[in-house]
C-alpha cells in the first residue's frame, strides 16, 4: 500500500480492529524491518482514533505499552548502531590523517631528484656516426643516470 494512503486507511479501520491493529503493529515492530511502515501507521492510527484511545484507556493500554516498549527498544539499538558508526569514521578518519602525514614527512624527508651527468667520448665505446659536415674531432655527448 502506498505511505500516501495510510492515512485515509487508518481514519477508516472500524473501532474493533483498532485493539488488534496495534497489537499486530506493536509485535511487527519487534520483528520487521520496515520501521518507517510500522511507525507510520501507529502514528496515523492514534491521529485518526484518538477521541476513542483516550476515553477507553484500559481497552488499549496493554498494546500501546507494548507499541513504546518496541519503539523504545529499536531507538536504543538504533542509537547504538549510530554511535559505533561515529566511532568507525572517526578511527577511519584519523587513520587517513596519520597516513597522509606520513606521506608528507617522507616526501620532505627525501633527497631532490637530480640527474648525474657526464660527457661521454666516442674513445669510451659507443661509435658515434659522424656526419659528413661534422668536424673531424672527436665526438661525444652527454649521459645522463
């Protein structure tokens, strides 16, 4: 059923399925996984019955307890869950920290790249080519490590 019909469904559910609907919501909220759906529709149920919850009290008090006690259970797991999340981000955050300082210290750390160079003569093995508007001295270049 779409969230947007929730609404108009629970203004309509006649007055003695209103004991077991909350019932039924209270143990599915223990249970489900669809927190928002369950949440939703218990909210809608009071908002649309809620002459007829205050004036019966005893009639609905049991699943309404049972209603706070599941929403009360999933809001302390779910608020666990959310501080260990802030934990492991916090930890994955200062261990980025470490690791790119790390790199930075090891970056100044480390002697500039430079080139050694040194002339090489055609006499130290490699034969140049000699073109034939070259002079006749002996060539060399440059070699670079």
């Amino acid at each position: 059923m779409p969230p947007a019909e929730v609404p108009l469904v629970a203004r309509e559910l006649p007055p003695q399925y209103i004991e077991r609907m909350l019932r039924f919501l209270a143990a599915e909220l223990g249970a489900s996984r669809h927190l928002h759906a369950v949440l939703l529709w218990a909210h809608q149920i009071m908002l649309s019955h809620a002459a007829r919850l205050r004036d019966a009290p005893s009639l609905y008090e049991v699943p309404l307890r049972a209603l706070h006690k599941g929403a009360r259970l999933r809001y302390d797991e779910l608020g666990r869950l959310c501080n260990s999340n802030l934990f492991t981000l916090d930890f994955l955050i200062d261990q980025l920290q470490l690791t790119e300082a790390a790199a930075a210290a090891a970056a100044a750390a480390a002697p500039p790249l430079r080139t050694r160079c040194r002339r090489r003569s055609d006499a130290e093995g490699d034969q140049m080519q000699k073109e034939p508007w070259q002079s006749e001295g002996t060539l060399t270049s440059a070699v670079c490590l």
